[in-house]
C-alpha cells in the first residue's frame, strides 16, 4: 500500500506535500534533490517502497492530487506505474 501523486500535479509542482513528509519520499524536491533535477521532472512522485501511508501529505495539495491507493479513481490508475517506474530510473544526488 502507497500513496499515489497523480498527474493533476503536473504544471503545478509547489511542493506543498514535501514540506510535511516525514520520511521524505517524495522526489524529485528542489531542497532535497537540486533544482535540475526538480526542473526536469513534469511532476512529483512518491515512493511506494518507503511511504508510510500517514496521509499528511494529502490535504496539503493545492489540486488534490494525492490518493491512497484504495481511493485512487479509476482514471488515475496508470499513475500507480508512474510513480513506481520513477523510482527503477531516478537516483537521489
Ligand atoms: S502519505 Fe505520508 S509518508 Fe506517504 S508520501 Fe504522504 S506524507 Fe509521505
Ligand atoms: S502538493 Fe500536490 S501539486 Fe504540489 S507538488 Fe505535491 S502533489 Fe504536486
């Protein structure tokens, strides 16, 4: 079980969700990653390895992009692979 950023992120990226995760696993973050990492991402993603699903993040985004899997909308579930598949190709700096 994860949380999933879906796709409303893109073209905002504020980076309200990282302020408040505990365990920091959501990248790429302009403060934890650089900014051209954060730059080159379209959005954010959280890591399903290491999220643990306290949900602090998801009244903190401006377009309610965040869902826990179980109520993630039918819409949004290719975002489920985004997400993991950010993970098989990005490395933190
Ligand atoms: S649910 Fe909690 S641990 Fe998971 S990404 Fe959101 S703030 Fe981080
Ligand atoms: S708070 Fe929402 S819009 Fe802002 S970076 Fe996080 S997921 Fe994207």
């Amino acid at each position: 079980m994860a949380h999933v950023i879906t796709d409303r992120c893109v073209g905002v990226k504020d980076q309200s969700c990282v302020a408040v995760c505990p365990v920091d696993c959501i990248h790429p973050s302009s403060d934890l990653d650089g900014q051209d990492a954060f730059d080159a991402a379209s959005q954010l993603y959280i890591d399903p390895e290491v999220c643990i699903d306290c949900g602090a993040c998801v009244p903190e985004c401006p377009v309610e992009a965040i869902f826990i899997i179980e109520e993630l909308p039918e819409e949004y579930h290719k975002d489920i692979e985004a997400n993991r598949q950010f993970y098989r190709t990005w490395t933190s700096k």
